[in-house]
C-alpha cells in the first residue's frame, strides 16, 4: 500500500513540496489545519498545483466533507482528484462551501484573486498555515526553495555498550553559504521527541559531529533506539544532507560505518542480503512522516518471488520498528536477497547482522520503478569503452576476503549480464570472470579470492561491467553488494553502490554525472571522515575509467582541523585503473595530527580525474568498518 504522493523524480530530481508536506514540525500545524476544516464544514477544495492528494495522504481528509475539488489547469478539468472530478476554480462562488482550503504555499497572492469567486462568510485556509518556523528557512521569500527543506534523517541510539556518531562537514561553504546552522530533533523508537537542538557550523568548512554518548549525557536520556532529523539552515548550491554514520562500542564487538539515508522515500528497496548461517539480519524500519504507516502497508519477498509477507502491525509516526527478516521469510538465506515493499513510508533503511558477539550495519538501496532495458547499451563500448562500471576494492588478500553479490535494483530487471574484471594496484588487468546473465532470483556470490590469485596477498579492486557476449539486456542501473571479512578475527563489513561511467569526455545521458553543471565530471572532491583514537582511518582510492584517460592522477589529500583551517596537505599519483589503500597515520606524522586534534577531517581533491573512494576504521583485534565515502 504506497502512499500516492511523488517523493523524487529521476528526471526532476527531489519533490520539495512532499518535504514540506511531512517535515516533523510542519505536523502539528497540520493537524490543526484539517482540524479548523472540519469546524466549519462543507470544505472546498482550490488545489492549484496538484498538491491536494499529498496533503491528504499525509495529514488525511477522511472527516472532512468536500464540496468540491477547483484547478486552475484548464488540462485537469474532469480529472480526478481525491476521488472527484476537478471543477474550473470561477465556479467557486457556487459551491456552497463554508470553509476554503488553498492547497499551495505562499497562497496570499491567489485569495486575493479568489476574492470575487468567494462563497458569502467563508473560512478561507492555506497550507501556508502549517509553515514551519522562519529561522529555520534559508530562502522566506519563497517557501518551496530546495534549499528551506535541506534535510534528511540518520538511525541513532545509544545504549551501555552501544554508540552512533554522525559526522559531515559544512561543504555548503564551498557553494558560497555564509551562515549555516544545524537543527536537530531526536525520535525515540515511539516516535516520540526526546531532544531538539541546533549547532552553528559557522560560515567556514568546518566539522560538524554528533555522537549519541553526548546526546545522552547533555539531555539526561536513557537508552534510545530512534532516528535523528537533521535539518540545515543557510544550505547554497546543494540541497542533499550527506553525512557518515559510525556505530561503535567499546569492545569493538559493534564496529561499522555508513552514509546518509536517500532523504526520498522508495517504493521498494532492494539489496537486503538475506542471514547466512549463524546469522540474524535485522532490518530498521523507521517511519519518516507523520501518519501511522498501516498493518499491512510494508511487504517482504525474496527477489524474483512475488510472494509477498506483510508486516502485520502498524508503526507509529516517526516510530522505529526493529524486523528479524527470518521471522517473516523462513528458509531463505545467503547468498539469496530479499525485496522491501516500504510504499514510500521511509527513507533508505538500514539493516544490521548479528553474528554472535559481533554486529555490523549497512544500508538497502532505492529499487527504480522508472527504468527499462536500454537497446542502445551492448553497442556502447564502440564509443564509450567499459561503459558503465562498478568499482569496488579488493582488500589486501592475506588479511582479508572480498565476496562480490550483484543486486537487481530495478523492478524491470530480469538478468545481470555481468562480468567481474580484477585489476592490481598498478592498473594491470590480472583476472576477469563472466558471471553470465544471472536471473533476477540469482543467489551468486562470487568469492574474488577465485579470480584475484594474481594478486598474492595485496590489493586491487574490481570493475562490475556488463557482458554482452552472450546476449541480454541492461539499463545503466548495475548494483552489488560487496562483503569483506577479516580472515583472522572473523569481523565483518559490508558496502553497496551502483555502477557509473567514469573519466571519459564522450558523454551519455547524464554520464560522466557531474556534482555541479552538466557531465561530464572529471574532477573530485571527496569527504573523509577521520577516526579518532583508538582508532586508525583506512581510505582505498580507485581511479576507474571506462576509457583509458590520463596516466596518473594528481591527487592531494587535505588535512583539516574541527574549525575547517588547513593542517597540512600530500600528493599521490593513481595510475588509471589502479587504487592506492591508505592509513590516516601513515599520510600524516604525529604532529600534524596533533595540530589537527579532535574532529579533524580530510578532502580528497582531484581536478584532472574522477576518482571513486571507500572508507573505514581499524579497530582493535580485527575489528573494522568500510562503506563508500561521498563527495559533494
């Protein structure tokens, strides 16, 4: 059961109006806006914009009695909206209406020339009425701005031996903000709020950290497992709320890292890994709006099975639910997948695996609806070489095993045509293995030890692409999970993407993408988070190309302290195709971490190539994390 409201758009990109209709504190005022509705019945409806159905879907109008729906869009007369045929607005005066509900923002404009279309002592209400405050608007002129509704949300708890950390940096500074502040809310797992607060970041790049410990301590909480909404105010030139996630413990048992969460909710999420033997793969459902999501309203299947297990109990707004997928879908396990059926209820959830004392968190991923096989895509290669591409890190083989899964991460996928390409530090090609055209329902995991011998006990990495020999189809949208284990210790960790096209000046659709102006882009600009002690920062560098493009990267590694002043810098060169595997203490001596103390941050820049990265800490007895940093 999805909610009927357009969340994003691949080709518009993110629905500011849905932000607006369900930002937590935009919920109270509009429960009392449909509340005065039902005071003064009948209602009429003026939904100039089409954002009629998304009010109602989130805030609900089932108590309300209409008198009619009025558009403006000669184009939508007799269409349906809310189940009624839109009537042309001038026919207004005649509806009887008591009460008048302006479906849009800054309607001020639109009552006054509704004035002489008006019924005889009516109400007249907007949604301007559930506005939320101004100081936490960047743009008040105009209230459907992206950059007022900067926000996203982060899994966040905190218990004895169980801690969350939220790092990013104030990279809006570097698109010309001035001013940029924090506002934070905190949702314990009833969705209720346990603290609200904001932090300056100031007008530099400076770090922002929220680590749940001080959470707990400054607001006198006790155990919590709920989510964070983070809200940025001063945002310019990116609306997309990034961040690193780290959840640790002080025995190191609990050691992982991820990203932010896809601040729009999915119909279906894919890539959910099911348990492996000794395993329990618990999956974080939390509630991004204001409604109660239904019993029923959230589904699970394994992939390419269309038999669907509901979860038969509701979850509260803003509520997290913890689901032990094993107890819906029995019998299915690793290398086999499961499909989320959220409605776009959340945002991206994260799952975590309990393997006896150890657990470790990573995130499911958007499954397009949007998409079908592109006929153009086999003969690609004659113009753009490898094309699209997956590049992912093979770990050092002598302390490490790299296990490759290949996800399908859209509803028309039927096969993977796929192929593994290894390749060593130096760019080398050394090991190539055809999949074949897995089927949706695949459950192949490919171990690289079996096409990495090349490598001895060192790194590489390794290039997804597709491989047409054999016939099938694609559409761009190639994903995989990749799971790394510490041979010795047993800790595991776990990452996903999608696969790109890299440093090539012949441009596709909108690849090379670009994070600012069109493709293609050739440049980088990476964040990298740094582990504080006892732990060291791993970062794994890959320069990928789907074309041969220069030689060597010229890449510098900046060094920040908390404020966002520059510590020190170095230089490395990447051959194409190779990667380089880093430490924070070897790229930088003592001192300069000293001077870079506590908060201190990295930028990976790159003008001359598009780099792709992965990041990490070294914890104590094998303990790691790993996941792909961002870059903005």
């Amino acid at each position: 059961m999805a909610l009927r409201i357009e969340t994003f758009d691949n080709a518009r990109g993110g629905n500011t109006l849905y932000k607006a209709l369900t930002h937590p504190y935009a919920a109270g005022p509009g429960r009392a806006l449909v509340a005065a509705l039902a005071v003064q019945p009948p209602t009429a409806i003026v939904d100039p914009l089409g954002a009629a159905e998304g009010f109602a879907e989130i805030l609900g109008l089932a108590d309300i009695e209409i008198a009619g729906i009025y558009v403006q869009d000669v184009a939508r007369l007799g269409k349906q909206v809310l189940g009624r045929r839109a009537i042309p607005i001038d026919r207004l005066v005649d509806s009887g209406a008591r009460s008048v509900l302006v479906a849009a923002f800054d309607a001020d404009r639109l009552i006054g020339q509704l004035q002489p279309y008006l019924p005889a002592r009516v109400q007249v209400l907007s949604l301007d009425a559930m506005r939320i405050p101004e100081e936490r608007l960047t743009n008040r002129r105009t209230y459907l701005d992206p950059l007022n509704f900067a926000t996203n949300f982060a899994l966040f708890r905190d218990s004895g031996a169980l801690h969350t950390r939220l790092v990013t940096v104030n990279y809006w500074a570097g698109y010309g903000a001035a001013e940029v502040a924090c506002w934070l809310t905190l949702f314990d797992g009833d969705g209720e709020v346990i603290a609200e607060w904001c932090e300056p970041t100031g007008a530099g790049l400076g770090a922002l950290t929220i680590d749940s410990r001080e959470v707990r301590h400054r607001f006198d909480l006790g155990d919590f497992a709920g989510q964070l909404f983070i809200h940025v105010v001063g945002a310019a030139g990116h609306d997309v709320v990034k961040y690193a996630l780290d959840t640790y413990s002080e025995a190191d048992s609990a050691l992982s890292c991820t990203h932010d969460a896809n601040a729009w909710p999915s119909e279906r999420y894919a890539g959910l890994p099911a348990p492996a033997p000794g395993e329990r793969v618990i999956l974080w459902l939390q509630n991004s709006h204001a409604a109660q999501i239904p019993a029923g309203a959230v589904g699970f299947n394994r992939m390419g099975d269309e038999h669907v297990v509901t979860l038969d109990e509701p979850i509260g707004p803003f509520a997290t639910r913890a689901v032990d997928v094993a107890e819906l879908l029995a019998g299915v396990a690793w290398p086999a997948q499961i499909e989320l059926r959220a409605g776009k209820h959340m945002v991206r959830p994260r799952y975590e695996i309990i393997e006896g004392s150890r657990q470790r968190i990573a995130h499911v991923n958007v499954e397009r609806s949007d998409l079908k096989p592109n006929p153009e895509l086999p003969e690609l290669g004659k113009l753009l070489g490898k094309g699209y591409l997956l590049p992912a890190p093979i770990l050092p083989r002598g302390e490490w095993q790299s296990v490759v899964l290949p996800t399908p991460m859209a509803l028309s996928q039927a096969e993977l045509p796929i192929a593994a390409i290894v390749y060593d530090a130096a760019g080398h090609e050394v090991g190539r293995h055809a999949l074949g055209r897995l089927p949706r329902n695949h459950a192949t995991a490919l171990p690289l030890d079996e096409i990495a011998g090349a490598l001895g006990d060192g790194y590489g990495h390794v290039e997804l692409v597709y491989d047409f020999a054999d016939g099938g189809e694609g559409d761009g949208w190639l994903h995989a999970l990749f799971r790394y284990r510490h041979r010795q210790s047993g800790h595991a960790a776990e990452t996903s993407f999608g696969a790109h096209v890299f440093n090539t000046l012949m441009v596709y659709r909108d690849e090379p993408q670009s994070y600012s102006g069109r493709p293609p882009g050739l440049s980088t600009r990476l964040f990298l988070r740094l582990g504080e002690a006892p732990y060291d920062t791993l970062c794994h560098l890959i320069y990928p190309a789907s074309r041969p493009w220069r030689p060597d990267s010229a890449t510098e590694i900046i060094l920040y302290d908390g404020t966002g002043a520059e510590i020190a810098r170095t230089g490395l060169a990447i051959p194409c195709s190779g990667s380089r595997l880093l430490r924070y203490h070897g790229l930088f001596d003592e001192a300069a971490r000293e001077r870079a103390g506590s908060g201190a941050y990295a930028i990976i820049r790159d003008p001359t190539c598009r780099l792709f990265g992965y990041h990490g800490l070294i914890g104590r007895d094998g303990a790691f994390s790993f996941d792909h940093m961002f870059g903005f």
